[in-house]
C-alpha cells in the first residue's frame, strides 16, 4: 500500500478524534500514551480540542514519557512504569542524555528507590532533590550553575519519578510530589514496550523505529532491537518504509474545519515533523524549543501557529500568526475559553 501524506494525515486526524465524536474523556484514544501537560494548563486545551465538556479532574499527574509532566489514567501508571523502565545500559543513556556513565540501569533503579523513601508526604521537588543527592550515585550528580549547588542531574531525576512511583499534585504551585498508594515497587524488568510501539503507530503511524526512538527519547538503534516481530503491516509513505498495526485500517473520514491545538498537543507529537509541516519556516514556529505555540487546524493542515493568554481575569485572548488566510477562529476560541472558566474570548492576527 502506497499512501500520500493527505491519506495520512486525515487518518491520524481521525485516530485522534479531534471531530469531537467522543463524550468521556477517559475514553480518549490519547490517553493511550498520555496527554503532555505544561505550566499553562495545556492538557486541558487538548481535551477541548476533543471534546465538547473537557476536565481533567479524574487523571493523574506525572513525569512519564520522556520525563515530561503527562495526564495518565489511574489505573494504567504501573504498566506504564514497566514499559517506559530502559531494557539497557544504552537504552538508559539515551533517555537520561549521560553517555558516558556506566551502569545506567542500576543508578537509575539506586535514584527511584530512594525518591520513593523519601517522599513520605507530600514534598517539593527541591526538597526531594536536597535529600536525593546525598543518596544518589555520584556519577548521577552534576554541578548546576542555575542554584549554585550539585544535584541529581534532572533528566535522570526526571526519569525515576514514575518508576519511583510518585505523581505530581496539580492544585500546587511548586511541583509536589506524593506517593501513589499500593505501589509494586521499582520494575525488576521492562514489560509492554511493544505494547508502546503498537499504541504510536495506532496514533502517529505509519511511522518507523526513527520516530518512535525519537517520541520516547531513546536511539533508533535501541528501538530496532526491541521492533515487534509480528502484528505490523508495511505500507509505503510517499515513497518512505513505514508500518502500521495489521488490524488497523486507514481512515478517510473529512477532518474538521477548524482545531486550536495547543502546544504539546498529542497531534503535534508525531515526530514526522516534515510530514507536518513541510514548510521549514512554519515547521520552525509551531515547534521552537523555547516559547513553543499552538498549531491552527484548518481542513487536515496546519495553517497557522497562535499563543493564548488570560486579559483582565475574565477573557482568553488569543494571537494569530497566519501561514496562508484563516477562517474565523472565533468560535474555537470560545470553547478554549469555556473550558478555561472565563466569560469572554477574542482574537487577533500578528
């Protein structure tokens, strides 16, 4: 099967059910790997982007995929624990970004253990990271010029949180962790990472080992040797190997007009950005490392970038940077706006 890149972005379009055709959120396809959240509240604009009443309420908080903050169902952070627990040394560098130490699997299990002994009550991530580093390995430890001090370095902290069995307290202004109850301990093993694989390619297929290494911050070297030999389909994109789970068909069903996907939406996290975005200087905008935008959905392709921002506590004003002519966004900014709790929207163009 040969696919042109419409083809697939009204599939991936459609697998993240961004036409609003689901009514409970922890129904969402999305939350088969997690919905990114950030400092702004970005989980929820996701939601809304998906549903017509967003909450977040009944999710968990915690650094997974990546060691970024991530909205979890309850129920699956101990799969999710054991899938995301590096199968190797390698595997393990690549995620904590340390080539060079030795015994990567090790450190990491020595940091959650003693993440998950500290934190008896609700405390603070400097707090943690103040009684973590006299514990910890010291090639884990590194001098950070930003507190004048050394600590655990903060990839690895970031990476043994969840195996530690710790969330983040979302009503706090400083991130707070607390134990999550029953906890089975830090995994002895990896288990489901094939599991992961088939959920990106449910999601962001057809894709390859490249993007999916590059979605879970791994090499693609790593994924290769963990590629599931079976329950996959090879398909060409525009020419490109890619695979897609066998039971999956590709969806043509027309995209919405309009979305306001807001940054780090799960959309935005397949990372085929030039399939994205082929334009390298809007593919620039939405995905800067700092000061990162949304994306304006129109019709399957991404049309535009925009930033949000609360006037006068009561209106969720919203700043346009258009690629080629908009439609009305007024109406999408509405529903931002609603879900957001405030009264009143508007909209303008940079």
């Amino acid at each position: 099967m040969d696919l042109t890149r419409q083809q697939v972005l009204r599939h991936r379009i459609h697998q993240h059910e961004l036409d609003r055709r689901v009514a409970d959120a922890a129904g969402l396809a999305v939350f088969a790997l997690g919905v990114q959240d950030n400092t702004s509240g970005s989980a929820l604009l996701s939601l809304a982007a998906r549903l017509t009443d967003p909450a977040v309420d009944d999710f968990v908080v915690t650094w997974s995929v990546r060691g970024a903050p991530h909205l979890h169902r309850p129920g699956e952070l101990k799969a999710f624990a054991r899938a995301l627990w590096p199968w190797s040394d390698a595997d393990a560098r690549a995620r904590a970004a340390r080539p060079k130490v030795d015994d990567m699997v090790a450190s990491l299990r020595h940091i959650a253990t003693a993440m998950r002994s500290i934190v008896t009550k609700p405390m603070t991530k400097g707090d943690l990271s103040a009684a973590l580093t006299p514990l910890a390995p010291g090639q884990t430890v590194e001098a950070c010029r930003g507190c004048g001090t050394e600590h655990v370095s903060d990839p690895i902290f970031r990476l043994g949180a969840l195996p530690a069995g710790l969330r983040i307290l979302p009503e706090e202004k400083t991130v707070t962790f607390e134990r999550v109850h029953g906890w089975p301990g830090v995994p002895r093993r990896t288990a489901g990472f094939d599991e992961l694989v088939h959920r990106y390619l449910v999601l962001h297929g057809p894709a390859g080992p490249s993007e999916v290494a590059a979605y879970f911050g791994t090499t693609t070297r790593e994924v290769k040797k963990r590629w599931p030999a079976e329950g996959l389909a090879e398909v060409s994109v525009e020419g490109r190997k890619a695979w897609l789970p066998e039971e999956l068909e590709i969806a043509d069903a027309d995209p919405p007009h309009v979305r306001l996907l807001p940054p780090a939406d799960p959309y935005l996290q397949g990372r085929d950005r030039d399939l994205l975005v082929p334009d390298k200087a809007a593919q620039k905008d939405v995905f800067r490392v700092l000061g990162r935008r949304g994306a304006v959905l129109v019709d399957g392709e991404i049309a535009g970038s925009w930033q949000g921002r609360v006037v006068s506590g009561k209106r969720f004003e919203v700043t346009a940077t258009p690629y080629r002519p908009l439609p009305d966004l007024l109406p999408e900014v509405q529903v931002l706006a609603k879900a957001k709790g405030l009264a009143d929207a508007s909209v303008k163009s940079d």
